[in-house]
C-alpha cells in the first residue's frame, strides 16, 4: 500500500476549516482507493508573521521540497497583517516549486442548491486554467519615496514565451481530454506586456480549431476583436488566463 507525504499548512482564517473538513475527506478517499496518507502541520500565516515578523521560516521551500503534495487551506487576514506582505508565502511556494498553472475546476453536483437559478449540474462543469507564476506576480517593481509627497509605485508585469506556452499547453491538452468542449480566451485592455500573451495564443487558434473549439475576445481601444470558429450551441469547459487577468 503506497503511503504519500503531505505537508498541511492551514493557514488563516476559513483556511483552518478547510484543512479541517478536507483532510476528512483525503482520509475517506484514502480508504476507498486503498493508499495511507501521513500528514505533517505547519502553523505558518498571519500569525506567524506577529510572532516572527515573516509569513514563512526562511528555510520553508528546504522542509517541503521532500514531500509528495502540500494542503494548503488559505492565506492572508487583512486585519492582521497587509495582503501585500502576506501574500509573499504563497508566491515562494508557487515560483520556488515552478508551479505554473491554478487549476481551479468548478462543478454543480446534482442535489446542491445554487443561487443560480438556471444552473444544472449539466451547465456547470468547467475549468479556469490560470498561470500561477508571471505576470504581476513577478514581483518586479517598488515603493519609492515613502513617507513624501512624491510617493510612488511601480509594478511591473513580467510575461515570458516559455511561460504562456506552457499553461496553454496544459489548457488545450486538458480540452481534448475532456473530448473536445472547448478553450475560451478572454484578456482585457491590450497593454504591451499582454502582447506576448495574446501572439502566443493565436497560433493555438490556428493549429487547434479543426478539433478544438476555440473563443478569443480581446478588447483594445474599446474596440473587441472577437473570433468565434464554433458551431451554435458548443459548450466551453476551459478558460485560459494570465496570473492577473486584466
């Protein structure tokens, strides 16, 4: 019986509850399919940074590296400490790891009441694949001139070929797995970084369209740019976006 390493990191707020009822559940999932899960708990988070004025030991990427999976329930409490800052431990573990894509499948189970009224377990069953690493998560930029009255900010987004290919990759692999319903592209004002997101993007269209359904809508100068090669009626089960869709 294979037994795998999982770091849990609760983390803050609702996270806690989460870990909580979702270990129960990785418990009753290991127990069917016949597999142990030995599980480790890091008090990392908000209440670590009052403590110790960091979100994460420094040594953090050295303790998880040797583990199979990381649980993490959710991080950051405003009222604690500035999302900004509790931000970072999320990010070290995303681009310490290369952890490209946030996958984030969302399905209505049959017999789950929505607030949704047309909704049906039929008519929600998509995925959201979002890079998870560039972007404006590439930290680059700075407050300068604090405390003055010429304070400012620079955030720069950081796009690489490397990275949108790959997350479109992932995406468009995950539509033929999930037999053919679709890729939908959506970014918003066309800035100069974006440019390399998008001309990536298309040569998927171009390659993909006889077996893939494919929507891009762009929006530039207030003017949309939309391209549509799909029959009426195609479902859409996969959305394709940057770390920050704008």
């Amino acid at each position: 019986m294979n037994t795998y390493d999982v770091a849990v990191i609760p983390g803050d707020g609702v996270g806690r509850e989460v870990a909580d009822e979702g270990l129960k559940i990785l418990d009753a999932v290991a127990d069917k399919f016949g597999f142990r899960v030995k599980t480790v708990n890091y008090d990392w988070g908000c209440n670590y940074y009052l403590k110790y004025g960091a979100m994460n030991p420094a040594d953090m990427l050295v303790t998880l590296k040797d583990f199979d999976a990381i649980f993490l329930g959710c991080i950051g409490d405003a009222g604690k400490v500035p999302d900004h800052v509790s931000l970072s431990l999320l990010l070290e573990i995303r681009k310490g790891f290369d952890q490209y894509v946030n996958l984030r499948p969302i399905r209505l189970y049959p017999g789950i009441q929505t607030p949704v009224r047309t909704a049906t377990s039929q008519s929600v069953d998509f995925v959201v694949v979002r890079e998870n690493t560039e972007g404006e998560y590439s930290r680059v930029g700075g407050f300068f001139k604090s405390d003055t009255p010429d304070a400012f900010a620079l955030q720069t987004g950081v796009f690489t070929r490397k990275g949108c290919s790959r997350v479109m990759d992932y995406a468009f692999q995950l539509a033929r797995e999930r037999k053919m319903l679709g890729v939908g592209q959506t970014v918003g004002r066309v800035t100069i970084v974006l440019r390399i997101w998008i001309d990536t993007f298309f040569p998927y269209i171009f390659k993909e369209m006889e077996s893939i359904h494919v929507l891009c809508t762009i929006t530039a100068r207030n003017q949309t740019l939309s391209i549509t090669p799909w029959s009426s009626g195609t479902k859409f089960s996969i959305r394709c976006l940057p770390a920050i869709p704008t």
